[in-house]
C-alpha cells in the first residue's frame, strides 16, 4: 500500500500542490467542519463514504463511479485531521491528479488484484467508524448525511442551476428534432448524446410515445414509433448534482383528452412549485396540490405515480408524500413532475427566501399561462409540429 499524505496542519506550499480551485477548496473545508462536527457529537472517530453521490458531495464535485456506472472506484475516509481517498492502483492516479489534487486530500491505494475491503478494513480497524453503507463494525448514518448533503451550499447552487439549463435545453432541442416514426430510443439516444457531449451523466432518461405514461409512469423507452405526440423527460448529473426536466411535443393539434390532461398536470405541477416555500412542510405542500387533482375531477390520480422529491446529489434525497412532516428550507432542490393520465410534466426549482426559482428554464418553447393565488405563473405548452 503506498500513501501520498496531507493533513490539515500540515503546510505544503502553492508550489508543491496549487490549490487548483478555491471556491471548490472552500467547500470542501466548510463539508469537512460538518463531519467533524457530526463525529464529535456522535462519539466517532472517523466517517466513510463509498457510495458516489457521498462521495461527489464530500469532494464538492469528484466522480468516484466507473464511466458514470454504478461501478465505484474510489471511497473516502473523514477524520478531524484529515481526509483520505482510497482508490485502487488502476484508478489512483486519474482520480487524485484530474479530480482532487490541491483540494487536501491524501491518497491510499491498493493493488488492482487486492480486494478493495482490504484497505476498507485497514483505515477503519481500531476505531469506532461510521459510515454511507452496512458493513461489518461500521455503523450505517445516511439518515445523518441527507442532512448534511442538504440544504445546498452557495457553490452548489450555482452549479444546479447550470445544469438545470443544460437538462432543459437538451430536453427541448431533442423534442424540437423528433419526427414521427423515430422510435423511442432513437430520440433517447439523441438525447443521450446532447447531454453526454456537455460531460452531464444521464442518469434517467424517459420517452412515452402517444401516451404510454398513462399506462407505465415508470417508463424509459423501447422500440415503438413515435406516431401523434410524445413526452421526453431526463434527469442528469453533473459535478455529483442533478436535475430534471420533461416537454410533450405533438405532431399536428393534439385531442382535447391530451389537451386537458396536460392542462391539469401543469396546474398540479405549478400548484406544487409555488408553495415550495421556506418552512413549509411537505404535508402542507401536498395538500395545495392535492387540491388541484380534487377541483379539475381526478381525485385519485395522485396515487399512480409519486409527484415530486427534494433532488440534489441524489435523485430523490426526500419523497414529496402526504403527511410528511419535513420541513423545506432555502437552497433545497424539488423536481415536480406530476401526471394526468397519458399527461407528464416536469421541472426542477430551488427554494429560496421568499419563493422559489425555476431551474430548468423554457427557450424557445411555447408557454402556458396560469394563475394561482392571483399570480400568474408560465408552463411548459405542448409543442405543435406541423
């Protein structure tokens, strides 16, 4: 096992390892203060993190998966006087030298043939360890770390709201491409690539053609053609943060019943979007958007699909459900995506002070207008393709 080693007392100059971001370097300083605050509170003496979205958390932005796969390469371990990245012999280098140099870290790896439980076990043996995962004489604390991973830092709310436009445009100029007979992966695919070529993970990508979310809201795409009208909607990842969004295209004027169900979607949908407010809780969120399903006739709608979740480094860090008693806060993430039937919306917002901030903004698309609560508010239409 070879080690490069820092800690935070220790003084190496700019020289020898620059600090390549400093914002980035601030963020990572600040994490550190939570955990060990955490440890001290909790009696531990060190924290590990192994699964990814911890991981892009902790390192305000690393990526400790294979390719974007749910294949880890990298675990990290958190003291009060240090951190340390535990990465394997193949993928020491790439991660420390194009992710993490400058930014504290030190590095233990081991040889690619070795199990990775092997240094795991090593950095934790001894101690009174906590950490993202069950495992032998480590304590499972994610309930504690989607408290610290949320709400969001000031870093990581500029980055979100960058990728929630990258979602958002890539969402719509595939939609604005879609030409009927073009199968479901092929504009997934398309997708993909628009995405992918602006290094954003996909993490979900859905196309229901003519409908199909009325029948499997959990949908991602097949082979059928797209014939009428169709929703496209993504969720994507990038610097560990995600986002999302969806459109519906539709090739000439779209049925009433297509019509209606979207109109109503939009409402529940912008209905949720305005009551995402500081210290409301999600209960009380619901019951505002319930509503809407109740007055415009589909009461138990709700109960097909979930609505909304808090998303952030993971895609649902809290579900939007009824009678939950958390409480939102300024710098939390929801993606709304309520459905009507064949209809699906979605958007993501950032709670802020005083309302929220839609994320993944419309450009060239057409809008809906709304009112609620004597405010007008703008929806994504359906698109006509003639």
């Amino acid at each position: 096992m070879t080690a490069m080693m820092w800690s935070r007392e220790s003084r190496m100059s700019s020289a020898e390892i620059p600090i390549a971001d400093v914002e980035r370097f601030g963020d990572i300083e600040r994490k550190h203060r939570l955990v060990t605050e955490f440890l001290e509170s909790h009696a531990y003496e060190g924290l590990l993190l192994c699964k990814p979205s911890n991981f892009a958390w902790f390192t305000s932005g690393g990526d400790s998966s294979r390719a974007g796969s749910s294949e880890r390469t990298a675990a990290v371990f958190i003291t009060p006087e240090a951190r340390v990245v535990a990465a394997g012999s193949i993928d020491a280098a790439q991660l420390f030298e194009q992710q993490l140099a400058g930014l504290g870290f030190q590095l233990k790896e081991r040889p690619w043939h070795e199990p990775r439980n092997l240094l795991l076990e090593d950095l934790s043996r001894g101690r009174r360890v906590a950490g993202d995962l069950p495992a032998p004489r480590i304590q499972d604390v994610s309930v504690h770390l989607t408290g610290m991973r949320i709400p969001l830092t000031a870093l990581e709310c500029e980055r979100l709201r960058k990728v929630g436009a990258l979602v958002a445009h890539a969402v719509e100029a595939t939609a604005r491409h879609v030409s009927p007979g073009m199968t479901e992966s092929e504009v997934a695919g398309e997708l993909s690539h628009r995405l992918i070529k602006h290094e954003a993970v996909p993490e979900r990508l859905q196309v229901f053609a003519d409908g199909r979310a009325g029948k499997y809201p959990h949908w991602t795409y097949g082979e059928h053609p797209v014939e009428q009208w169709c929703t496209i909607a993504a969720v994507a990842r990038k610097w560990g943060l995600c986002a999302a969004a969806s459109r519906t295209i539709a090739f000439g004027r779209p049925s009433q019943e297509v019509v209606d169900a979207h109109h109503c979607a939009s409402l529940v949908q912008a209905s949720g979007m305005f009551f995402s407010q500081p210290e409301w809780e999600l209960a009380e969120v619901w019951n505002r958007a319930q509503r809407i399903y109740e007055k415009y006739g589909y009461p138990h709608e709700w109960q097909h699909a979930e609505q909304a979740e808090i998303i952030g480094y993971e895609t649902c860090e809290v579900p939007v459900v009824p009678r939950s008693e958390f409480r939102l806060a300024p710098r939390m993430a929801l993606h709304w995506h309520p459905s009507v039937g064949p209809a699906f919306v979605g958007d993501t917002v950032l709670v802020g002070d005083d309302g929220h901030e839609t994320l993944t903004p419309m450009e060239n698309w057409p809008r809906l207008q709304l009112e609620l609560k004597g405010q007008t508010l703008t929806r994504p239409a359906i698109l006509r393709r003639e």
